[in-house]
C-alpha cells in the first residue's frame, strides 16, 4: 500500500555475512531465553555469523530450564552455537533468574566491554545487545545512565543518539524516531536543549539516513516542545524564542531536505500511526522523526511497536542494535518472554552493516 522508505540492501553471501557479537544482557533477566529463541530461527544462522558473548554455562542453564516450564516457541541448543566466554568474578550460582544483582550488574558490564572491544578490533562488524539493569550496573560499581553511553565512551565519539526503528507488519513502512535527549528528568528537559544540540542530532539523523539506509533527500518532522507547539507563546515560549527560528536556518542550509515541524506532540504521530496501520488517507509520512524527550518519543512507538522496535545507536564506528525492552525480571525464567524484538534487533543490525560494507565497495 506503501512506498517502502528504505533502500534495498545487499544480499548476504557466504564470503560477506554480516559478524554480529551478540551480548546476554543482564543474565537475570529474559536475555538468555530471548537469544535462544531468536537463534532457533533458521534464517538467522544461515544467513548471519552471531557470536554469543557471555557465559555458555548460563545458556545452558537456561536452556535446561525451558525446556522443563512447558515453553512451546523453538529454543536453540547452546552446543550448537559460537559463544565467547567471559569470565566472572562472580560465581554463576550468584546469578538468579528474576532477581537483578551486584554479580549480574558485573556480569552484563564485562560482557559489553569484550564485545565493544573485540568489535573495535574488527573481530566484530556490529553489536546487538540484550536488555541490562541500570540499578544493578550501579551495583556493581557502573554509573552509567545506560549502554549506549557506555558503546559511545568507549569508542571515542561524543556524537551519539538513540534512534528507534520498526518496520510495519502490516504495511512494510519503517518507522524511524530519534530522540533530543534521552534519560534526564522531564525537568531538566527544557533547559536542556538548545539549538546547538538539535542541530547535532538533526546532524546525526542525516547521516543515518544516507549512510545506513540510503535515503540522501529525506523528509524528517521535528516536533515542538510545548502544547500545540506553544500556540505562538501562549503555551510556552520555547517554540518562539529559539526553535522556530533554528528551523528555519536548518532548512536554509539544508535545501535538499524537507523538514517539517515545529509540529505539535500530540499530532505528529497521526500519519505515522496511519502508515503503521494501513490508513490509505495518509500520503508521505516522514523519513525520520526528531521527538525532543523520551517519553514524547517513546510513547507513541512503544504504542505501535512494543514487540518489535529496535533501538539502534547511531554515530558509532561500528553498529549496535538492541530489542526495545528490558530485563522483565517479573517473568525471567518462566519461558513466556516473546523474542519478536530480539529477532528484528538481529535482522536490522545485519542489514545496516550490509549497507555499510556495500558502501565501502562503490
């Protein structure tokens, strides 16, 4: 019904499959199980090079334990998978479904650190990583507001962003919305941006588009900050004062591009709801959508596509993806956690870094 907006991306022969570290998250939480469901799909292992980091035995452990809960979705067999093990300080046996630690915050950092630095080394192409705890990283002594601060420390850059994407199972229209700021107090949030900082995302969103997904004349909305974008100061200034104007330098020294907005938060989600859905009123929904804090980005997405939204890290050297979910320490171990967004993690991770490498070629 639509107009896909993505570029087709390469094949994958055998010579270039995509090599892909794949972290278990907090090994508390449903990482373990969402990985091995994953990994039991066919196309995934025959198409895609997944290394395993964390711990075999705890896949193992994990393994054993679905198989005794009555779970009915295909799980793979650990023995039959490439994992690198990392080594704990802590004991395994300290580690317990369902209830996120010190050893569990300890072992989910050390996992991340070996796959950013093997991914550095090019050991790696790409990175996709299961959901942590960030209470029980601060346990284990990590301040970190999450992983995507840590992958950006790590690699040296101090342009980075959180962009979610999704690609409709009804339609096949991708749905693409990065976020201003991230983990901060809504408080904080006005204060916070500023033209500079839009600007540096707005910059990183262009780029993303071009480079990951071949989109080099896109069209991206920007919402506003305030009620009906401050209905010209009467619900906030911020529109007036600085955002307007901003905009309106960006689309001058981006003629190329078609960038929309300040549009009001409560209505720049209709269309992509429509393309979602299948609304055949709706006519060219955006490329990008720029949301200027979490929840105004977040919401809406989480809405159309809890189980399978993929949070993507863009401006790192390398690519990092992640389900949009977290630990679900209420049903670890129990074999009901759905790997639906773990699998479109996988797919997307080794997509991008197709385009990537067939960029290098031309």
């Amino acid at each position: 019904m639509y107009q896909n907006n993505q570029a087709n991306l390469v094949n994958f022969g055998e010579e270039n499959r995509p090599r892909l570290a794949m972290t278990l998250g907090d090994p508390a939480g449903i990482g373990p199980e969402v990985i091995l469901k994953a990994l039991a799909e066919p196309e995934i292992i025959k198409k895609y090079n997944v290394t395993v980091v964390g711990s075999r035995d705890l896949l193992a452990q994990t393994y054993r334990n679905l198989n005794l809960t009555g779970n009915l979705a295909p799980v793979a067999n650990p023995d039959e998978l490439s994992v690198s093990d990392v080594l704990l300080g802590a004991e395994i046996g300290e580690i317990i479904p369902g209830k996120g630690n010190t050893a569990s915050g300890a072992a989910s950092f050390a996992y991340m650190e070996y796959a950013i630095a093997q991914t550095l080394a090019g050991k790696f192409d790409g990175i996709v990583t299961g959901p942590i705890a960030k209470s029980a990283w601060k346990a284990a002594g990590y301040n970190y507001p999450g992983q995507t601060e840590l992958l950006a420390q790590k690699s040296g850059v101090d342009r980075f962003g959180m962009l979610f994407v999704a690609r409709s199972p009804h339609t096949g229209w991708t749905l693409r919305a990065l976020l201003a700021t991230t983990h901060i107090p809504l408080r904080q949030v006005a204060d916070t941006l500023t033209p500079q900082l839009l600007t540096q995302k707005l910059d990183l969103l262009v780029e993303c588009l071009e480079k990951d997904f071949g989109i080099d004349r896109g069209r991206i909305a920007i919402a506003g900050l305030n009620p009906h974008s401050g209905e010209q100061g009467q619900l906030g200034h911020e529109e007036q004062d600085w955002l307007i104007p901003w905009l309106e330098q960006e689309r001058q020294k981006r003629p190329q591009l078609q960038l929309d907005g300040p549009i009001p938060p409560d209505t720049m989600w209709v269309k992509p709801g429509q393309a979602w859905y299948g609304n055949s009123l709706v006519q060219n929904p955006a490329d990008g959508y720029l949301a200027l804090y979490h929840d105004q980005g977040l919401i809406p997405v989480k809405l159309m596509a809890f189980d399978r939204a993929v949070n993507t890290s863009i401006g790192l050297p390398f690519v990092r993806t992640s389900p949009d979910h977290g630990t679900a320490f209420d049903i670890a171990g129990k074999g009901i956690a759905d790997a639906t967004s773990m699998k479109a993690a996988i797919h997307l991770a080794a997509e991008l870094v197709s385009q990537r490498l067939a960029a290098r070629k031309l």
